[in-house]
C-alpha cells in the first residue's frame, strides 16, 4: 500500500484525491490548513467548462442545486458601454465555502482522509528521496505528494513565468438590478483586467476587482471605491455591505513549468496554473487536479519509484492538455491593453463579436 499526500482540499486537491482513490492499493491523506466550511476569497464564479468538469467528477448535479444559475453575461469597457450577452451556455455562482466543503466530502465519501486543521510546513527528504511531511500536529510518513495549496505555496517553490496579480471584494445586500448575468467592467483604474458583479442569490452579491499594481498608482481600496462609484453609482443607494473588504494575490502564467520534484507534482494556483486574463482558477485547478490524482496513481500502480524522472512527463500534460486555454487567456490580455476591446463592445450586435464576448464571459 502506497501513501500519498495531498496538499490542500480546495478544488485541485480534492480532484487529485479522488482520481488517487481509483487505485485500490493507494491511501491518500488529504490535508488542509483550516476546518471546513472554510471562507476563501473568490469571485466563486463556475464558467461551462467548469460545470462540464464537475459533470464528470458525478458531483455537478449536487454543485448546481447549491448554486445560483447565471444564464447571461454583460461585459463593458471604458466609457461606460456595456453589452449583455445570452446564449447556450450554463454557468453558475457558489460561494467557495460551500464549493469547497461539498468537494472536500466528496472525496472523503471516495476513500480519502480528510484532515482538517492542520499545515503542513516541509517535504521531509532523504538522499533526494521524499519520505514525509511535517504538520504543524507531527510528522507523517508518506511516498509522495500533491501540492494543491494556493499560490502563497512555497512547499515546491520554483521559478515560474507569470505574474502575480491583486484583488479586493465585498459581499453586498440590496443592490439593485440584480438578476440572472454575470457583469464583467474592463474599467481604467483596473485595465486591463476587470471588475466584476457576481450575484450570490437574488439579494446577494460579491463585488470585486482584479488589477496589476504595476499599472496605476492607486491603491487596492482606492481603485475599488473608484470601480463602486463609477461603474454602480445609483445602483448601491440602497446597498448595505456584509462584513469587510478582503483582498489576497493571484499568481498567474500562460506558460506551466516547473510542476514536478521528486516525489511531488504541483497543481493548481500553486503551480500558477491561472489564466492570466480572467484569473479564472477553478477549471484549471480541477483540471489540473484530476491529471495530477491520475498521473500520480498511474507511478504508484505499477509499483515505480515516483522519481523526477518518472513524474517528468506531468508538466508536459499540462502543457498539453491546460496550456492552450491559459495561452488563450494571454493573447486576449494582449488586446486588451489596446483600444480593441472598447471598438468591439461599439459593434456588439454583430454575431462574431459577440461570440468573442462570450469566450470571455465563459472563461471567467
């Protein structure tokens, strides 16, 4: 019997533990640093891609009656133009604390052990060889490792391409004209990435934007109230916020390395597997996820050492499998740090140029 550790129950980690589970001969722990339901700072928007993921896990069923349905998408850019966007696609917005906690069960119902509140702070190694971890409760022995914990992540720290971007959002009550669309601003204290309204519920939404501090010289709060005041305005009259700002780093590539050591595979937001326009994570985390859980119960099946050698050939399936979307991602970021997006949202009612929008609006 093989042990394996993986490394944070968010959606990668949970992914991994269950494809781990479809080798009868692997015992998986499943660990994370806080206790479920756990808060976690996100837009907690699910895109098609997503829910299609969630489908073949068998738990997209049990996602969607959880969650609120967004059957359309409105997406602006400078000057205040804006353009609302209906279609085939099906998406959807579930707190990620309750995301989190119907995932991190799941694959505890599948064969892991989940254990809840504690950190694990280093791969214990021997001869180069991974032979543990140790927790903030003690050591544990094991004979490899997921790593699935975020991007602050510095359990497999490496160089990566990439960037790490900032976010700030609120949680809101009573704003108005709240319904059934996600609403995405490229406005200019945050392009040329957005801020965005995410309805939770009917009288409920999540508030946020996505910026690069090397753009501007305002601060998170400033930019944020400057996003409130000029993209919302009247529609806040009558809103009250629910509890308080919160803001956290998002580390983002369009070109995945560096995803393998000895004994561990990293996936996830800790390999910066984030799509460096939308900062989308949640497809590509249980993407990820799933090809690592895979990948790594595959090595462990045949009886192999999951040596660099042997584990080498994950980061060319993520290169393969993940990268084109990410690389996608980057090639609209590109455009969108020029006037196109703007001349685009002026022809809106034209077919192509909405189902460029709707790539965008999907994405996120």
């Amino acid at each position: 019997m093989k042990r394996v550790a993986v490394i944070g129950a968010g959606p990668a980690g949970c992914a991994a533990a269950i494809n781990l589970k479809k080798f009868s001969n692997i015992e998986v722990l499943l660990l994370d640093k806080a206790t479920f339901p756990r808060r976690k700072v996100c837009g907690s928007g699910l895109s098609p891609w997503t829910l299609e993921l969630l489908d073949r896990m068998g738990i997209g069923n049990t996602v969607r009656k959880a969650a609120y349905p967004i059957r359309a998408g409105i997406i602006g850019g400078v000057g205040g133009t804006a353009v609302e966007l209906r279609s085939h696609y099906e998406a959807a917005v579930l707190v990620r604390s309750q995301l989190d906690t119907i995932l991190a069960h799941e694959a505890a119902h599948r064969g892991a052990q989940l254990i809840e509140d504690t950190r694990v702070e280093e791969l214990i190694r021997e001869n180069g060889r991974l032979i543990g971890i140790k927790t903030n409760q003690g050591n544990l022995e094991v004979d490899a490792a997921i790593v699935c914990n975020g991007g602050t992540s510095k359990l497999a720290s490496a160089k990566r391409p990439g960037n790490t971007l900032r976010s700030l959002m609120g949680w809101y009550e009573g704003v108005d004209s709240i319904g059934d669309a996600l609403e995405i601003y490229f406005d200019p204290m945050v392009k040329p990435y957005y801020g965005w309204v995410f309805p939770e519920s009917q009288n409920r939404v999540n508030i946020g934007i996505c910026y690069d501090a090397a753009y501007g010289d305002l601060n998170a709060r400033q930019r944020f109230q400057q996003f409130i005041e000029e993209r919302l305005g009247k529609r806040m009259r009558h809103a009250s916020q629910i509890g308080y700002l919160m803001g956290h780093p998002i580390a983002v590539t369009h070109k995945p390395t560096a995803l393998v050591q000895a004994g561990v595979l990293v996936a996830g937001e800790a390999g910066n597997l984030v799509d460096p326009a939308t900062a989308e994570g949640i497809h590509t985390a249980l993407a990820s996820g799933l090809l690592a859980g895979e990948f790594m119960g595959s090595v462990l099946d045949r009886g192999t050492e999951p040596s660099f050698q042997k584990l080498a050939p994950y980061t060319q399936l993520i290169q393969k499998k993940i990268a084109p979307r990410l690389r996608a991602g980057n090639w609209f970021l590109q455009a969108a740090k020029t006037p196109i997006l703007d001349l685009a949202l002026r022809f809106g009612s034209l077919k192509s140029v909405q189902q460029t929008l709707l790539w965008v609006i999907a994405g996120v």
